[in-house]
C-alpha cells in the first residue's frame, strides 16, 4: 500500500463544475470535524495534501485527489464537506445538500463511500440519514455504490474499549441491500492505526 504520488485534481462548489469522471472514486463522507481530510493525508502518506483544520465546516467544497500506488493501480480520494455544522445559514445548507446528494446520486464513477463516525460518539442522526440517502439512490442509480464504516479517532480511546466502540458502531448501522457496513474499521491519523486495513477495503470495493 506504499502509494508513490499523490496530488490535488480539483475542488467543485458546484456540480457543474467537478472534473469529469475519469476513474474509480472513493468518496470520504462525515460530520465536520470527523477527521475527513486527516484521514486522507494519512492514506496517502502526505501531512499537508489536504488542509485540515480543528475549526469544524473547513472543508466547503468537494475536493478530488488522486493516489497512485506502487502496482499502478490509480484512485480517486474524495473529500466531502462535513455536515452537521449548525453556525451556517439556511440557505448554506441547502447548497450543501444539493451539492452531495447530486454528488452522491450521479456520479457515474462513484465505487464507495466511506462514511466516518468519530469512534466515542457513534451514529448520530445525520449519518443514519446519509446512510438511507445512499440506500435509496442506489436504486435510481442501478450502480453498486459500496458503504464502509470508519470510527475515526480511535487513539482518544482506551485501548481497553475501541473493540467494544467497533462492535457498537457496526450493530447500530442498518444492513444494506447492497451487503454494505460490514465491521466498521478503526483508524487514527495520528497514530496511523487502520491505515492498511482501509486501504485493503478500498482496494475490494474499487477492484482496483
Ligand atoms: P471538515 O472539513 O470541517 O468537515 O472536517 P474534517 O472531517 O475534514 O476534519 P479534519 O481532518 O480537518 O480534522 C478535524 C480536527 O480533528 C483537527 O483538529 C484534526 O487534527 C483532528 N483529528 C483528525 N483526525 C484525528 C485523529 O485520528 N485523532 C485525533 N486525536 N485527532 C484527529
Ligand atoms: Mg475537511
């Protein structure tokens, strides 16, 4: 999983302005300061690719990256703005759902999403929602588009317990029709724990 080159595509506050679709899409989904685009740093191994921030509702618009690994096998990262930002107006708001939710149902090249819980608060409502958005436009879509579970940050929790956050998080997600949300993966991206087992699930539901 040594991935060799990464870089920044292109950042879309609208539809009409994402790149078009040319490969395999791996799109990170979440509440703001979840750990979105930590994570994606640390998958590709490059602390300031993307610009993190401890302020939540950093990320504004939808971000692609590209990550090419040792084999040759390319992927598309996809940063997704966070929800759950309550200080934004209404009209922001609705921006931003018309914006993922136009994302997320037409995007053509759309392999999985990864959607990441923080691994001490579990599933909040916005993620269930996310989660029966993504069951119900894969119908319309007749595209298998592949659900993953992440709890993120799991070095804030005791060693003891992160099994039993794991256990918690994965019985709390609705099956899918698709056979998604199989055991959710814990990940830091500060101690890089699950990075190689994130990039082992991404490699199965892109067959890349
Ligand atoms: P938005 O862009 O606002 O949606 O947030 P995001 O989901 O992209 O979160 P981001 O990666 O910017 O991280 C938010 C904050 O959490 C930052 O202060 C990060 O340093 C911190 N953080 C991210 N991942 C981890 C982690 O694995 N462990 C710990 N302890 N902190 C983390
Ligand atoms: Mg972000």
């Amino acid at each position: 999983f040594q991935i060799v080159d990464s870089s920044f595509v292109a950042g879309a506050g609208s539809l009409a302005s994402l790149p078009p679709p040319v490969s395999a899409e791996v799109a990170f989904a979440g509440r703001s300061n979840v750990g979105k685009s930590s994570l994606i740093n640390t998958l590709v191994e490059r602390k300031g690719l993307v610009r993190t921030s401890s302020n939540p509702g950093s990320t504004r618009q939808i971000n692609l990256y590209e990550a090419r690994a040792r084999d040759g096998a390319v992927f598309q990262l996809v940063d997704l703005p966070g929800y759950g930002f309550t200080r934004r107006s209404k009209s922001e708001q609705a921006a931003w759902a018309s914006l993922i939710e136009g994302y997320l149902r037409g995007r053509v090249t759309l392999a999985a999403v990864l959607l990441l819980v923080d691994a001490r608060r579990g599933l909040e409502e916005d993620d269930l929602e996310l989660i029966r958005f993504i069951e119900a436009s894969r119908d319309v879509a007749r595209r298998p588009v592949e659900l993953l579970l992440v709890a993120t940050k799991v070095d804030k929790v005791q060693r003891s317990s992160v099994r039993r956050a794991l256990d918690q998080l994965s019985a709390a997600a609705p099956r899918m029709a698709g056979g998604g949300l199989r055991r959710a993966i814990g990940f830091s991206s500060i101690t890089g724990e699950g990075r190689r087992d994130l990039w082992l699930a991404i490699r199965r539901v892109t067959q890349l």
